[in-house]
C-alpha cells in the first residue's frame, strides 16, 4: 500500500531490495512530515493574524503532530493514587 502511496509501479516495488524499500519509505514519511509541517505552519500564521498577541496557543498546542516532543507529564501514578482517583471518579458519576 505504501509503494502505492509513494508512487511506486508494482514492477518497481518488487525491483527493490528490502533494504531500498526502506529507504524509500523514510524519504517518503520525511516528505510527508514536511508538508504536514507546511501545512501546520500556515494555518498557525492565519490563526496569529486573527488572534490577539496575549490569547495565542503555541504552535504545537494549535495543531499537535505526531513528531512534537510530549510535555512532561510528572511521575506516574502509584497504585494507591491510581485506586484513589477510581474511587473518586466512581462518586462524581
């Protein structure tokens, strides 16, 4: 599917090396990931043109892509933390 997607004929596809289809498809997921880049950044700018300078999101709380770095969330929850909030959430519903 994805030989497809990146413009491969059937008899290119089957040409390749396993090690040349992979290569392949990093170029092609690096392109993609460019345009939605592009795209993102685009619409960010329409998004500041409209907005006042105090209201503004950062780019990656506007459009999130796969590729941002996640925030760090804190340590995670113990067990005990973990049945104490069920409990709570179980109460409120």
């Amino acid at each position: 599917m994805l030989a497809i997607e990146a413009g491969l004929s059937i008899e290119q596809f089957w040409g390749l090396t396993w090690r040349e289809f992979l290569l392949y498809r990093k170029g092609y997921e690096a392109k993609q990931l460019a345009e939605w880049q592009r795209t993102r950044l685009i619409a960010y700018i329409m998004y500041c043109t409209n907005t006042e300078s105090g209201k503004r999101k950062d780019i990656q709380d506007f459009m999130p892509l796969t590729t941002d770095e996640l925030p760090d969330r804190g340590e995670p929850l113990t067990q005990e933390q973990f049945i104490e909030n069920m409990k709570k959430l179980s109460q409120a519903i």
